[in-house]
C-alpha cells in the first residue's frame, strides 16, 4: 500500500475514474461521463477548491473527447496520461526555483500564520541553501512570540549558520534593516527573515510585513502555508499575495494525512506557484515542488504513465516517417494537408500568448483572426470533399462539376475551392522539392 501513504484518498477515488473506462474502445462524450464524476468527486474530497475543480474537469473533458487514440494504448490508460498532464498543468508545469538577487545579498523573506512551521522553515532553507554552497544568515523577526528567537537561535547552532537577534522590544522592520547590515557586513548572501504570524489573517501582521518588506526590499517573499488547511491554502495565499506581494508559498507538513487540495489549488487560484515542499520535521525535510512527480505521485501510476508515453513516442516517429514517404512519392493528400494546418494552428494560438507578452507583439490580433478564418474555410471545403475526392486531389483538379459541389456543400465559392485545389499541389512540389534538398540530391523533375 505504497501509495496510500500521500493523499490516499484521492489516489483511490480517480481509481474508480479508471476502473469505468476498462473495456471501452474509445473515449467519448457518453463514457467519458461517469468517470469524469468520479474525478470531480475525488477532487473535492481531497479539498480542491471549487473554480479549480471544474476547470479542471472541463479541461480534462474537452483533450480526452476527440483525442486521437494511440495503438496499443487502452481509453482507460490514455486518460490517466490525460489527466496527469492536465495535473502538471495545474500545478504550475515546470519546478519554480528560487530567484536570487544579481548583486547585494538575497532576501527571502518568509511570511505566514501561526504554527504552520515558519521557523522551521528558516532553518531548512538555510540547510537546502548552504548545501547550495550559499551562505546565510537568519533574522529572528518573530517577535510576537518569545520562544521563536530562542528556537530560531537553537536551530542556527543545528544547521550551522549565525541568526541575528534583537530581543522582542525592537520594530520587526527595524530587526530587518539590522539584520541585512549585519550581512553585507559579513558578505553573506543570502538573509532569512523569519516574521511573526498570527492565529489568523489580522491587519497588524499586514502592516509589519509590508514595513519589513518595504525595508529588506526581497528577491523572494514566500508564504509559508500549512497542507493540512486543505481549501483554506489556496484563500491564504490569494489574500497574502494581494495585501503584500508574495512570489511563492512553501507547503509543509505534507508528510501528515493532507489530502491534497493545497498542492492542487494554491497556482490556480493565487496565481503564485509552490516553490518548496516541507515534509517532515527534520532540518533534511525540505525540497523543490515538482509539479509532474507530484502529479505521479497522486495517480500511482507511473509505468502506465511511461507506457503511454513511450507509445505516444513511437506513433510520432511513425506519423513522421508516413508523412516523409507520401511527400518523397507526391501522395500528400487533404488528409495531410488538414493535419498540417491544424499543426500551425495550433502554433498559431501560442503566438497569441506570445502576442500578449509586452515588449513581444509582433503578431495582431487580426492576422491570427484573418489565419483562423482561412483555416476555418479550408476546413469547411475538405470536410465538404469526399474520401476518394481527399485522397486523390486530381479528381478535382480534373473535375469542375467535383468543385462546383463542394463549393455548394460548403457554403463556398467555385473559385476558393479551385486555389485550394491548387494550393495542394503546390504544397506538392515544394515539399518535394524541399527534401529533396534534404536529402542532398538535386531538385528532383517532376513527375506530373
Ligand atoms: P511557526 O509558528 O510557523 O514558526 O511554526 P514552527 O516552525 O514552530 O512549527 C510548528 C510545528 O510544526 C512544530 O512542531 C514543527 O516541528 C512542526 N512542523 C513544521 N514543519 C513540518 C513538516 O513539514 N512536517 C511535520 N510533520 N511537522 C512540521
């Protein structure tokens, strides 16, 4: 029972999700319904937050209708591959490592309730930074509680890195500012600041925090968030982040029987991603958060994963190969020509993310609207086109009755229909020529 150890539950309830799609030959609309229930419940359960919940399970929906079956691969194990990507996805996709200042020490400045392992954070990061090769130093801020400084001095003897003190009579954002002298002093680069929390969100620990923020000026503002408050993470967050400014959160304790809800909600909701994990009370017991083996881990289902993943592999190299083939002998079809333009459709919407990047606008808005269109339109005529009439273009080409229908079938004109037609042989011969090319040969003649 390996992987009821984390998030169990969750982990069972998706289970159920897969267990219904077992005997199935296709994912569809109609059997992707129940299983999707049991996703959505299984979500819940572990503490996702709602909106997240159905995003997700509308994300998921939509890839697994209409997706191209892999040989070999099973519906049932093809949506654990869907869902797993959609999680990664959720997550954040790629790990969100630690930013450090370019010159002067790096600032982290830790922020977060009481009892969520704060402190303990201090002394793991200094850990996790000094195996780095870096050195730290920790700032006793919390002056809210007594026993912090002592405990903050306690693990900086444990860890072996100095803490600056300054008793519990001093402004934390006066603490701060000392605190970061004393490290440029000492040239160390990087300055911990442990802060006070309180039992729950009031304006006073606000205000400190945004003094001692204003003051250290940080590379990293990192709210340390507690797994075990399930729903409640992803609010804390979003509430932090909106009143000082936060660039990430560290979860902790996911070693105790958190369900899960905070690893799945915290980037979607907030917008900040997870940087760190805590998952145990040893000073050891911290490490990057990684959205994919979080997700592995979640599902339990990692050689289904690498399965799918490698046939997913193979049929790329097939389709490649099958493509290269009908080029080299010009059979390159409307099949192919559909499958290729969706391909650059599909670059197309990224350059709209890119579009909207400042500094990296060079596509408009209404040349992405004006290649949707066509695209929309070539769609339109070779759906209108019978199998044969796809296969073999030159029945249109030789046929203006063949055209005549398809423009009417498709709402278009004979004569979009004729460059279509045309396109495709052109298309034809350039890809020809141009692995032709490839190959190192001279432009082949051309064959009709
Ligand atoms: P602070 O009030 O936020 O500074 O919290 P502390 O650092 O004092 O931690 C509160 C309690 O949580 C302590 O008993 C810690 O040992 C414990 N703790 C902190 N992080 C973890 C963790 O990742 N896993 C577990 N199991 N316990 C933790």
């Amino acid at each position: 029972l390996i992987k009821a150890e984390m998030f169990g539950q969750l982990t069972s309830g998706l289970e159920a999700a897969w267990s219904k799609l077992k005997g199935e030959e296709a994912l569809t609309k109609e059997n992707i319904v129940e299983p999707m229930r049991d996703i959505r419940r299984a979500l819940l359960e572990a503490d996702v937050s709602l909106p997240v919940v159905r995003r997700f399970v509308q994300a998921v929906s939509d890839r697994a209708v209409g997706v191209g079956l892999i040989r070999g691969v099973r519906p049932d194990q093809q949506m654990v591959k869907i869902v797993h990507d959609e999680l990664v996805k959720l997550m954040g996709g790629e790990v969100s490592e630690l930013v450090f200042a370019k010159s002067g020490p790096t600032v982290i400045l830790l922020a977060g309730l009481q009892g969520v392992g704060k402190t303990t954070v201090c002394a793991k990061l200094a850990n996790y930074l000094k195996k780095q090769c870096k050195s730290c130093i920790l700032v006793a801020g919390d002056v809210q509680r007594p026993a912090a400084i002592d405990q903050l001095v306690i693990l900086g003897e444990q860890v072996g890195v100095p803490v600056y003190t300054a008793g519990t009579e001093v402004k934390p954002s006066e603490i701060a500012r000392q605190g970061l002298e004393e490290a440029k002093k000492k040239n160390i680069e990087v300055v911990i600041m442990d802060t006070a929390g309180r039992l729950q969100i009031d304006k006073a620990m606000m205000d400190e925090l945004k003094e001692v923020k204003q003051v250290l000026n940080p590379a990293e503002v990192l709210l340390v968030v507690d797994a075990m408050t399930g729903q409640e993470a992803a609010s804390l967050v979003t509430t932090f982040n909106l009143e000082i400014g936060i660039t990430g959160a560290i979860l902790t304790k996911l070693d105790g029987d958190s369900r899960g809800g905070a690893a799945l909600s915290v980037k979607e909701v907030s917008g900040r991603p997870i940087k760190l994990v805590g998952r145990g009370e040893r000073i050891e017991d911290l490490e990057p958060f990684y959205p994919d083996r979080m997700a592995g881990r979640i599902l339990g289902m990692g050689d289904v994963l690498s399965f799918v993943e490698k046939a997913q592999e193979v049929m790329r190299q097939e389709d490649a190969e099958e493509l290269q083939k009908k080029i080299m002998s010009a059979k390159f079809d409307f099949n192919d020509f559909l499958k290729q333009t969706r391909a650059v459709a599909r670059m197309g919407s990224m350059t709209r993310v890119i579009g909207m990047i400042p500094g990296m606008g060079k596509v408009t808005p209404s040349q992405i609207r004006e290649a949707e269109k066509s695209l929309k339109e070539m769609e339109a005529m070779i759906e209108a086109m019978t199998p044969e009439e796809r296969e073999k273009p030159e029945l249109l080409a030789e046929s203006p009755e063949r055209r005549k229908r398809v423009a009417q079938d498709s709402g278009k004109t004979e004569q979009q229909v004729s460059q279509l037609v045309a396109q495709l042989f052109q298309m034809r011969v350039r890809m020809k020529n141009l692995m032709g090319l490839m190959e190192g040969g001279s432009i082949p003649a051309l064959s009709n």
